[in-house]
C-alpha cells in the first residue's frame, strides 16, 4: 500500500499545522536522519554524504546526544542541520501535554549543554512515530516548525533490502520530497548500501538537496 510510503497531497492538507514536504514548485529534496546520533552509525552516513556532497537534516534524540556528544559536535561541524525528536523517542498518544513538551525541551537543554556555542537551533521538531495529540501540536507549532515526511523509507525494517528501499525512493520522489532514513542501529543494514544508491539516482534524475528549516 501507498500509505505505507507516502500520505497524499488531500491527506497533508488535513494537517494545515504539520509539514510533510518541502517546496514542491522546486525539483529538489530533503534527506533527514532520525534517532541518532550513534557513534556506530552516524560518522559513516556523514561521510557518505560528505562523498556526494550533500547537506542535510538530522532529527536527534536527547540521550543519545548526550551519550554521543563528539558525534553530535562532528555533525554540526560538518554543516548539517539539527532538529529536535524528543529525548527518548516516546510517543505523543501516550503521554501528557505537559510531560510530552517537557520531553522535548530537555532535548533542547541537552544539545545546547554539548554543543556550547557551535549549537543553533533550526527550531524544527520531528514527532517520533508521527504520533501527537492535536494539544501537543497546537502547543509545540508556537515554538518548531513540525516536520513530518513525504517518503518513508522503512530502513530500520529488516524484512526490507536495500534494492527495496531504492525502489521505493525511485517510484515516489517528487519535487518538494522529504525522505527519511535513520542513523539508528537498527537500519544500519539498509541504510549504508542504499543511501549511495539513493543519492546516485536522485543526482542522475537532476533533485537538488537542501535542508529544512524553520522557514521551509
């Protein structure tokens, strides 16, 4: 099913206060890495992007900063963009307004406790699995721009290759697209061979990469 990869255009206008894509008047996309940084994982992707030349856009989850603190201080040296993905990746259906934006505040305390003054905040925020109460968002809109996804990859899957993953890129990218993968433990299997090969297609087919803001 489509849905599985990609919500349609009717859908994100449903969602007037979420933004699942970038500028759709533009040929171009957005790569974005959720639930890093891992010392194991993250170094790699950045220099696989660093190969093709491409920027791009890391969501990052607050213990894993402050487990990783050198891998995040690389990143941002390497000019990437950061966003918030709440501290420990919980869920916006299972907790509490309060707690839930607590939970990403933190994060923006703990980026900040590490990264000093080579840290600015984007003010963007990835929910993660998508998943947020409309309270949470009608709080959580005043201060991040929220950030969805045109395409799901389902790297951290492992009934999924990395052909798959291709293809699912090749058959959905459109202009505007925004595209997750994961610099997480789990989709290290995936993402690693097929990020190349996203890249190679997506600069053959002529998609510039850009990085999301919080003016996007």
């Amino acid at each position: 099913m489509r849905l599985l990869y990609q919500f349609p255009q009717w859908f994100h206008r449903l969602t007037p206060s979420l933004h699942w894509r970038g500028d759709s008047e533009r040929k171009c996309v957005y790569l974005t890495f959720d639930d890093g940084p891992i010392a194991e994982i993250t170094p790699q992707i950045l220099d696989i992007l660093d190969e093709y030349g491409i920027k791009a856009t890391f969501f990052w989850v607050g213990e894993n900063v402050f487990r990783h603190p050198e891998v995040a201080k690389e990143v941002v040296k390497r000019g990437h963009r950061i966003g918030n993905h709440t501290f420990n990746h919980i869920s916006g259906w299972k907790n509490t307004l309060r707690l839930y934006t607590n939970n990403i505040q933190l994060t923006e305390e703990i980026i900040t406790a590490n990264l000093g003054h080579d840290w600015h905040s984007a003010r963007i925020f990835r929910p993660p699995y998508g998943r947020m109460k409309i309270s949470q968002i009608l709080k959580i809109r005043k201060d991040f721009r929220i950030y969805l996804w045109d395409i799901v990859t389902h790297d951290y899957n492992p009934n999924y290759t990395p052909d798959q993953i291709v293809e699912i890129v090749k058959k959905l990218v459109r202009n505007g697209s925004i595209i997750v993968f994961h610099d997480s433990r789990k989709a290290a299997k995936n993402v690693l061979v097929a990020l190349p090969l996203v890249i190679q297609y997506l600069q053959s087919a002529g998609y510039e990469f850009l990085m999301l803001d919080s003016n996007e």
